[in-house]
C-alpha cells in the first residue's frame, strides 16, 4: 500500500466506495487524514477518522465540517459531467474544493516513472504485457490501476508503476505529465457518460496532458482519431512521439512487415521479433508494438522483450482458448463488450458458430455485417437479442435466441456435431451487465459449460470403454 503522507492531518472526502475508493480510504486511514465518505449505496467497510457522512446521493446536504474538506478523491463511476454532475461534485465545485482521483494520489505520493496506457481496445493486454516484460527483466514494477489492482495498493518498492487508465479515470485525472504514455486507438464507446464522440476523446487524448520535454507518447496510427492527435502532437513539436501500427512500419515508429515486428525509430528499419501465436491477429501485433515501444523507451533491451514475449500466455477472457471438443475450438472472448472488440475476433476466426448478445452499447450489429458469411450460426442472449436477431435474419444468418448462456453453449455444441465448423466463439460484442456481474463472470460461465460438456464425453467414453 501506498502511504500518503502529504495527506496527513488533511481533510478527505472518499466519493465511492467500489474497489478503488476503499483502497484510497485504506490508504487516507493509514496515512492519518481526517475523512469524509459518502457513496450511493451505503457503507461496507469500518471508516476511522471521519467526517459526518451521508450515505445517499438523493440531495446536496453535507454537513458545514464537508466546506473545510482539502480535496475530494472520486472513484471512477462517479459522473463530473455526464449524463449529469454527481452530487458530491457538484458540492465540491460549488465550495471550490478540488477535485482529484487515486491516479493523482499516486503520482504525489511515488516518484515513477509511471506507464500509462489507454485506448478503447487492446489496454488491458498491452498492460499485461509490459508487466510481464519487466517482471521477466527483473525489474521492480507494479501493474494495476483499472487493470487488475487498484492503484493505491501497489509497494513504495516499486521503482516503475504500469496503469492501464480508462477514460472514467482519464476524465478525473489532474495531474498527469506521464512518463511514458500509450494511446492506443479510439472508436465510439462510452458515449453516454462523456456526452458524445467529442467527450470521450478528450477524456482518452488527456493521457498526454501536461507533458514534459523527457515524457514518451506512444500512439497508434491504425484508426482516424488517434491519426489526428499524433498530428497535433507533431505538430506542436513534441519531441517524443512514437507512431505504432499492426498493419504497416509507420515513419519513425514501429509496426509490422509481414509477419515481422519492425523498429523503425531512427528512420532505419530493425527486426525485432516475428509474430506471437498467442497473440495473434492486427489488434494484437499493434498491442504488441506498443508494449515493446514503452517498454524499450524505459530500459529494456530488444532480447529481454523478445524472451518475455514468448513465455506471454495472454489474458483470461481476451480470445482465449477453453479447449476442443470434436475438433472444435471453443473460444472465450467475454470482454469483447463492444462491437470493435468483437471484430476483431470475427477477423481471426473462420467458419465458426457464434454467441453474442448482452446489453448493447451505441453502435450496433451492423457494423459486423461485413463478417455475417463467416457464421454458421449464431445463438443470442441478453437484451440484444430480440433486435439483433431481427437484423441477422434479415442478411440471411441462420440464428436462434437462447434463454441464457448455458443454453447457448450446449445448444452450439449439439450444432457444431451437424455442420462442419471450426470454431465456436462467444464474442458478445454487449457489456454483460443485464444478466451477470462482469465479462469474467460471464467468460468464466462460459469455461464452466464449456469443459461441464467435456468431461460428460470424457465420462461416456470411460462407461462404454470399461
């Protein structure tokens, strides 16, 4: 844990108890501040030290001691803008208390270098790998923030700090001034809660706010948004930026020549390392380049990246491989919870039975019709299902609606044994909040069904062979 002695004796208030909020009260309570808590839904944990609380959010009625309150920590669900201002925050800017987050708290309180890492798709896994890389390297690092660990929670220790940021975080971000940042592409997700396009691109494109001349960005070139920040970073002379591509050897960046990742900084082209087959297909070679961008900008030879991207497994959940029954492969891509993210998917499988569906985020399934002639068949789930299975009927997609998940898994088994398919995928292109907790609760539904049918084989097979 993170101590915050700049915040001894100081007077906190804690907005939001989730994992992050506990883990910036775990750290205020040890540091001796004086706290404040207030969350929507009540008090799950012992609090010490602390102000008058109010436990839900239906008023503005703090008590006069929350006027004197030296800042405000906000979680990352807790709304500043949109689609209204909570109102804790609304208290704070009324009172012109400031207004921070546990990313600020960290960089305060630890001297860094801190690797930052965003984008709509593709974060979590360029995190991970960093993290793997300078832990294979014997390097100190803590890798956490929206990925994994809360902040707060990593050791002083720790001489690097790997965060992967969402652009909740982003948006509450003060600080900033990254060491080494990576943007990694942008496409329209979150548009509620940032009001529009505009909203949530200016949340991701602070990750390279209050730069310094020594600081790194790294950004992807494979999509228009990120196309047009790189140029207004070239074009206001930064003198660190890195382009990175999965299709093509950017000018001065890294990127891909067939199957070849290829450094091409100092204007000549360096082989570094053929593609991995664990994580395989466009999104992830640009994945790939941007972790060998942040990780060789912060010490780490070409070898020790090439080393540790071998013994890489990938992350749960992320196009990954349960098992193959029949000779078909069954394929967990729960966080595919928006329709860029199951594209990709859709790219790199063939001939395959699909289960997708859940609680559709702004753009629909059209945007996925191009890969309709790839699916056998598809089952859905979830509030999706009744619109989507409309749409794919119309384009002519043989595809039914299931009751749940499990059904959806035994119903694509017993069609994977009629048609000759090669896959079966869930990629349910919807956040999976209308029927489970999270994607892992959903992927690890999904493994569960999965191998509950092979061992049924396995076990049919041991009766009639004894």
């Amino acid at each position: 844990m993170i101590l915050l002695e700049s915040y001894r004796n100081k007077r906190v208030g804690v907005i939001g108890l989730g994992k992050t909020g506990s883990a910036v009260l775990d750290s205020l309570q040890a540091s001796g501040a004086i706290i404040g808590v207030y969350d929507d839904f009540g008090l799950g944990k012992n609090v010490t030290g602390k102000l008058s609380l109010l436990y839900s959010g239906e008023n503005d009625s703090f008590s006069d001691d929350w006027k004197s309150l030296d800042c405000i920590v906000v979680s990352p669900g807790i709304h500043l803008l949109w689609p209204q201002t909570h109102p804790a925050v609304r208290f704070a800017n009324r009172h012109n208390i400031p207004v921070v987050n546990d990313i600020d708290l960290l960089q305060q309180n630890t001297s860094g270098p801190h690797i930052c890492i965003s984008g709509t798709n593709g974060k979590s896994t360029v995190t991970a790998l960093i993290g793997h890389v300078f832990e294979a390297s014997g390097r100190k690092s803590f890798t956490g923030g929206n990925f994994g660990v809360p902040a707060l929670l990593s050791s002083p220790d720790n001489d690097f700090h790997i965060l992967e940021l969402s652009s909740y975080q982003l948006e509450s971000c003060n600080i900033l001034g990254f060491d080494t940042a990576v943007l990694l592409n942008i496409t329209p997700d979150h548009l509620t809660r940032h009001g529009g396009i505009n909203g949530y691109i200016a949340a991701k494109q602070k990750i390279f706010a209050n730069f310094r001349s020594t600081s790194n960005a790294i950004i992807g070139v494979d999509d228009y948004h990120c196309c047009q920040i790189k140029n207004f970073l070239t074009t206001v002379n930064h003198p660190n930026v890195v382009p990175i591509s999965g299709k093509y050897v950017p000018d001065c960046g890294i990127g891909w020549s067939v199957d070849a990742l290829v450094d091409n900084r100092k204007g000549v082209s360096n082989f570094v390392c053929a593609r991995s087959e664990v994580l395989d297909g466009l999104h992830n070679r640009q994945n790939i380049a941007a972790a060998y961008a942040a990780c060789v900008l912060n010490g780490v030879d070409k070898r020790e990246f090439c080393d540790a991207l071998l013994s890489f497994g990938g992350l749960h959940h992320r196009q990954e491989l349960v098992t193959t029954i029949n000779g078909v492969k069954y394929i967990n891509d729960s966080k595919a919870t928006n329709v860029q993210s199951a594209e990709q998917a859709l790219l790199r499988f063939d001939n395959l039975i699909w289960i997708l569906g859940g609680l559709p985020k702004e753009e629909g399934i059209e945007k996925l019709i191009n890969y309709f002639p790839k699916v056998k068949y598809a089952f859905l789930i979830g509030k999706a299902a009744d619109n989507w299975y409309k749409i794919m009927r119309s384009y002519r997609v043989k595809c039914e609606i299931a009751k749940s998940l499990e059904m959806a898994v035994y119903n694509a088994y017993k069609m994977s044994k009629l048609m000759e398919v090669e896959t079966v995928l869930l990629s349910p292109a919807c956040a999976s909040f209308d029927q489970f907790k999270n994607f892992e609760e959903r992927g690890d539904l999904f493994k569960k069904f999965v191998m509950g049918i092979e061992t049924k084989i396995k076990n049919s097979s041991k009766s009639q062979r004894e």
